[in-house]
C-alpha cells in the first residue's frame, strides 16, 4: 500500500485522484530531504567542533594555571609547584588532569636547516594519552627522576622543515645572555593536523628549561587542568580563580588564551543554523502547497461534509491529521536518510579535507540525540503550527458551491 493511499483513506475520499496522490510523494519527499539534510549538518558540524576541541585542549588543557604578573608571552614569571594546590584541584567533580608545563623559546637546527620553536617542558605527570594518539613514526620519551631526558618530540611540520627523522640528533640555540646550547634526540614525531600547534611547539624534559632560566628544581611556568566536559570550563575557572588559588596566580579559559579558534568553531554553529531555518522554511512551504491543493481537490467532499452538520473545525481537524501523516513519514524517510549518509560517511570516510585549512583530514561524525529530537519534534510542531492557518481556508467555503464545484 502506498503512503499516498493510507493518507488517502484517512481523508475518506470517495474518489481518489492521480494528482493528489503525487503531490503528496512531492511533500513526503521534500520533508524528507529537509529533515535528512538538517540531520546530516549537525552530525557534521557536531563532529568537526568536537574533533577540532578535542584536539586544541588535548594540546593545551582547559585552563592554564600561571603567575598573575604573565604578559601572555612564552617566558614568563615562575610559580613554586604546590603539591597541595594540585590535590585540590583534582579533587574538583569536573578535572580529569593536572599536569606542569613550562615555555622556552629556540632556535633548532639540523645539518643544514634552522627553525624557531617554543620548547614545551613536561614533567613526570605529563599525561601521554593525546600525544599517543597522534604519534606517525618513533614514541614517546620516558624521564627518569634520577636524570633528564635529553629527548625531543617533534611535529611532523618541524621535522619536514628541518629535514630529519626519528633518531637524528639536533641542536636547540637558546637566545639568551651568554646563548646557549642543547643537543636533542628526536624520540618521535607527532601530527595532531593543527597547524598553528604543531609548526610552534616541541616537547623536551622541563629540567632543561628550569637549568636553562636558573629556576629551582621546584619552580615551574604553570599548570595545564583538563577537564572532563568543556561545557565545565567557565564555571570551573571561576571556582579555581576564586576559591582556589592564591592572590599571585592567575587562571584563565583557553578560550581566554585564544579565542580565534574559538570564534571560527562558532561560526560553524551560526552556518547550522541558518541550514536549519532553510529547510524548515522549504518544509513549511511544500506543506502549505500541498494542503491547499488537498483543500481544493476535496472541494465537494467539504461541501457535503458541511451540509450533513460538520463544523468548520472538525473538517481542519481531518485536513490537518492528514498533514500530520505527510508529515511524520516524510520525518520517517529523511531520519533513515539522514542516518544512512552519516553510517556511510563514520565507515567509509567519503568526505575528505584539506588538513592545512581545516586541521583534520577526513569530515567527522557526531551525532547528538537529543538534538535529532528536537529537529523531529519541532519540525513537526513547526508544520501543523503553520498548517493551521491555511486550513482557515475551509471555513469560507459556501456548502451549496462547494457541492456544485468540479
């Protein structure tokens, strides 16, 4: 049984007309695809903003933790670690992760190539889960607490540019007076795809950068606190600032630090929802259309309906459980639609990007539930809401015309 056949019957139709039943696989179809290319966009939009924070704050943590007297530059003012501090924090219901870190600015150069880095010190309880995951050739260094590593974690952007690869030894030119130098192994080579990271950041051993600043074995840049959901940035930033730390220490978001990313992530958001107003303005359209043209066609019946005692209400009613039904397979059709493009593309990665303007290289899937829900729910609402205007229409139709009408 066709869908334009059970609608049919619903309506009670006497006759049933070629003409109708098309113009309802017309809405059906236009629901459908409205409906599947609302789905399709937020799964995408979705995937590429968790994607590309997941892999920003994996590089950098959610809130950074430094001296209140920082400019913002690579070097600044060192703080005394605090082991209490760090107890507490973790303590938070929203921190994962708290981990030290220290900047330093250098020169690397290999046989024939020089390149500006910022050297990020780590210390033991640096968390390796990001880097691992991003790691294309050698492997993570391990320190010791007896001695430093004199290992090097490079980018795979670095290391094209400097012309080497796991195993070769460089050495870092630290800009200062007298400058200094240091000799580095490259342990591994990592790519998170996020060019601005990658091209300005190496990892070593923190002790390097303490040695090299004339810090004590205890003083470091600041502490990197990962979250477990970003949503809980703001508001654990706040109970850090305070509440937590002391008067010569500052907290702040990296939306704070860098909020460009930031920016342009949101602008994703704003093209999703300027796709959603489209769609559910074609929707609204191609349901209004097709009411009309029901509403015409079925001229007799209303005529009829009218002269046996029907009111004006109950016959809208009919026309608008007939819109619901349009409604709700064209909501079926374009779910399953819509859920079939994002299996395709989570399993067969068709939609591919440019890594060096996107930062990833395949479009990437995520698919809220709550927020298909809604796109149902309200498309729904949105419809009937709208359909209940033209369905007026009815109520200025004369009886004895509408029986004489053909």
């Amino acid at each position: 049984m066709g869908v334009e056949s059970f609608i049919a019957k619903r309506l009670a139709f006497s006759k049933k007309k070629a003409f109708s039943g098309f113009i309802i696989k017309i809405a059906i179809a236009a629901v459908s695809l409205s409906v599947a290319v609302m789905i399709i966009a937020t799964a995408f939009v979705n995937g590429f903003k968790s994607e590309i924070q997941s892999k920003v704050f994996g590089f950098m943590g959610h809130i950074q933790i430094s001296s209140f007297e920082s400019n913002y530059a690579f070097e600044t003012k060192p703080i005394a670690a605090d082991p209490e501090l760090i107890q507490k924090i973790e303590a938070l219901p929203a921190t994962s992760h708290v981990q030290a870190y220290a900047n330093k600015t250098a020169i690397l150069k290999s046989d024939s190539v020089m390149e500006g880095i910022a050297l990020k010190g780590i210390d033991v309880d640096f968390n390796w889960e990001f880097f691992s995951h991003y790691l294309i050739d050698g492997e993570s260094f391990k320190m010791e607490d007896s001695k430093k590593s004199n290992n090097i974690l490079l980018s795979k952007t670095t290391a094209k540019r400097l012309k080497v690869q796991t195993g070769d030894k460089i050495i870092a030119y630290f800009i200062q007076d007298p400058v200094r130098t240091r000799s580095f192994t490259i342990s591994g080579i990592f790519n998170t795809g996020l060019i601005e990271y990658d091209q300005s950041f190496a990892l070593v051993d923190i002790r390097h950068i303490q040695k090299l600043e004339g810090w004590k074995e205890k003083q470091i840049q600041g502490y990197e606190v990962f979250l477990h959901d970003a949503d809980n940035m703001d508001e654990t930033n706040e109970t850090l600032y305070y509440n937590l730390l002391g008067p010569n220490l500052l907290s702040q978001t990296l939306r704070e630090i860098n909020p460009s990313i930031f920016d342009w992530l949101e602008l994703q958001s704003m093209n999703e929802r300027v796709i959603f107003t489209l769609m559910i303005i074609v929707t609204v359209i191609n349901m209004i259309t097709a009411l009309l043209i029901l509403i015409m066609e079925r001229t007799n019946m209303i005529g009829i309906l009218k002269a046996l005692g029907s009111s004006n209400w109950s016959i809208r009613k009919l026309f608008l459980f007939s819109a619901a039904f349009i409604v709700g397979f064209g909501l079926l059709f374009g779910n399953l639609l819509g859920f079939f493009v994002c299996f395709l593309q989570h399993q067969f990665e068709l939609l591919r990007l440019s890594e060096e303007s996107y930062f990833i290289e395949v479009v990437p899937v995520h698919i809220n539930w709550f927020t298909i829900f809604l796109i149902n729910f309200f498309t729904l609402v949105i419809c009937l809401l709208i359909l209940i205007i033209p369905s007026y229409l009815i109520s200025k139709i004369s009886p004895v015309k509408a029986i004489r009408f053909d």
